[in-house]
C-alpha cells in the first residue's frame, strides 16, 4: 500500500477498501462471539492483537514508504529531505488538486467513464502515407458487458451474501465512489483504469456462473470478441503506423468511440433501462428453476417446437407436428414466432430450454420498457 500512494495518490482509495473488509469481517466475528462465548472466549485477545497489526502494516509501515519515496528527489522548493518538508509538499499537493479550477476538451465523469462514452485523443497525424494516432479508451465489451456484471455481482452479494463477490464490489465502488463524492476538480477516462480491474474480475465471476449452468459457449465467444475489437483498436490506441486504407475501414468503429454526441443521450437511456432490467429481473433470472405462470408450458413449448422446425430447415413454419401430443397444433397461425428466432437458435446451440425462455422475457421486458420510456418523451 506504501508504494502505491507513493505512485499515486488513489492508492488511499484501496485503503478505504480494505477498512470496509476488515470491520465487516469484525462484525462477523463479533456476532459469531454473541452466539457462542465459549467457543470463541479468545475473541477479544485477536481483535486487539489484529488491531496493532493493522496500525503497523496499514498505517506505520505506508507513511514510512510514502517519507522514504522523496529521498532522491528535493522536496519542497529545493529545501533537503525532512519529514516536515515531505508534509509541506504532501499539503501543496493537495491545495492545488482541491483549488484546482480548470477545463478540457476531453474532461470527463464518472458517468462517461463506466460507459466509455468520453476518451481522450493524445495524438494525430500522417506521416509518408502511415496514419498515426494515440488515443485513451476501454475495450467496449470490457465497459458495456461491466455494467450488467457489476450489478449481477452486487446483487450477490446483498443478496445472497456471497463472499467473493462481496470482495468484488467492495474493491470496484471504493475506487470509483470517492470520484462521484469527493473529487469536483476536472477529471479524465483513464482515472477509470484501477476501477476497470474489479470490472474485469466481475465478468469472470459472471462466467464462472454461466458456466456452471453449462454455458460453455459463453466463453470463448467473449473472448474472440473482445479479442477482435482489441487488434481492430490497437493501431488507434498505441500510435502503430497503419495504412490509410485500414484507418477507413476502422473509421465505422472509431466513430463509435469518438463520435458518439448524436446518439448519446439514446445510448445512456438505453443503458439505465438494460441495468435497470437486469437488477430487477436478476431474482427471476438466477433461479434454476421455471415460475409456473399463465400459459407457461404453452409458450415454452413453442420454443422447443420452433427449434425443432429450423432443424428440418423450415425457418417459418405454419404447423408443429410434434406438438399437442403428437397430434401437432398450429400456433404459429395465431401468435407470431419470429421473436422466437433467437431463443430457438440458441436452444439449439445448447441453451437450456428454461434458460431460452427466461431470455425471451427478458428480451420482451427490455424492449417494453424502453417503448415505454420513449413513448412517453
């Protein structure tokens, strides 16, 4: 911890982090004493002895590595090294961070940053026909596939009192909450960065989930997408040489990026409404099991059927002969199954049955609510 408030001082916000861990962890121990003062007659001699440890290794031991940092250096206005001066330069620091009344063209918030909506453009330019560009941004599926990951591992940790994801979100809000409360000065994407580690460790968590209900597919689709969308920006955002052929053809995906005013705001409505649905329906979405509900089985088997019929090749069928006992029933004479399209695909691919129409009311939720939301604008 000494050497990364050293670096930085952002490192404090890990700190605050760590002290979120420990008094939870605390409290546990204390309610577990409650319940059993026998078993855990020690539990006074610990905490104390933890205590002092903690003072040592969190508190002593980081101030001397941030002292010991300016020795090479001189310190406060030329004045030679002195825990007095190391305080003088710690206080003018921060008063200029703090006083600090200034704008950017590419200053951002908090806001732009989990959805990547505002990078930075260091560099530009051409060179004997070899484009040149550095710019600072996100891989979007690490951003866009964050949000949903981020809220699905809060709720199980709120909810279902899950340890590890309780460590993940801890970790992602205290580097990302002292930015929304405390930090009012000018700010920009790459503050963002140490953030984005807890969001990487979220998707995982998330993975680690979906395959457990054997959605092995999942994985290395991500993957080969992200990769792709990683050598695509690659050029843009390490200053490569590239031919101008290939900066046109990655100009439809860096317009995405760097250009995205005209749909902004649709972009951030359409994000709130997809958090918002994940949050609400992560209840309904994370059990194994199916709500037996009106027509249920109906409509669930009208996936199933529509799987079976792309598998004879028949993309719009009119009759199910396998449906209704064998007797087959013609339900797409009366309900249209294109919105089963994609469900059916994925059954087919492996996607539990359940699973395929839990997708479809999510779908159907999704686009309700935002033909709702924009209805009424």
């Amino acid at each position: 911890m000494g050497i990364s408030i050293s670096a930085k001082w952002t490192g404090c916000y890990a700190a605050v982090g760590l002290a979120v861990m420990l008094f939870t962890n605390w409290i546990q121990r204390y309610l577990e004493y409650k319940k059993d003062k026998k078993r855990h007659q020690q539990f006074f001699q610990i905490l104390l002895k933890t205590m002092l440890l903690c003072i040592l290794f969190f508190i002593i031991i980081p101030i001397t590595i941030y002292c010991i940092s300016y020795i090479p250096d001189q310190i406060f206005r030329n004045e030679p090294w002195s825990i007095a001066n190391v305080w003088k330069q710690a206080q003018q620091m921060y008063f200029y961070h703090v006083n600090l009344n200034a704008t950017h063209p590419y200053q951002s918030t908090w806001f732009q940053w989990v959805f990547d909506l505002r990078p930075m453009w260091y560099y530009v330019g051409t060179v004997d026909n070899v484009f040149h560009t550095i710019s600072c941004f996100s891989n979007p599926l690490l951003t866009w596939a964050g949000v949903p990951a981020i809220l699905y591992t809060t709720y199980y940790a709120l909810f279902k009192k899950d340890t590890v994801a309780w460590y993940i979100v801890v970790g992602y809000f205290s580097g990302l909450l002292p930015w929304i409360i405390y930090v009012h000065r000018i700010v920009f994407a790459y503050h963002f960065y140490p953030t984005s580690l807890f969001t990487i460790i979220a998707i995982v968590y998330c993975i680690h989930h979906l395959k457990q209900r054997k959605y092995q597919f999942v994985v290395p689709v991500y993957l080969a997408l992200y990769l792709g969308l990683f050598i695509l920006f690659l050029p843009i955002t390490t200053g490569f040489g590239t031919t101008i052929q290939f900066a046109k053809f990655s100009s439809m995906a860096t317009r995405m990026v760097f250009r995205m005013k005209k749909y902004r705001k649709l972009l951030i409505d359409l994000s709130i409404i997809l958090a918002l649905t994940v949050l609400l329906m992560s209840p309904y979405l994370t059990k194994s099991f199916l709500a037996i509900e009106h027509d249920t089985f109906f409509h669930v088997s009208r996936i199933e059927q529509y799987a079976r019929a792309l598998q004879h090749g028949q993309v719009l069928p009119a009759i199910y002969p396998y449906e209704n006992g064998g007797f087959g029933y013609g339900s797409p004479l009366f309900y249209s199954d294109i919105f089963l399209l994609l469900p059916a695909i994925l059954h087919n691919l492996g996607l539990v049955l359940v699973d395929s129409y839990k997708l479809t009311v999510f779908l159907a939720s999704f686009i309700f609510w935002n033909y709702n939301v924009h209805a009424c604008k």
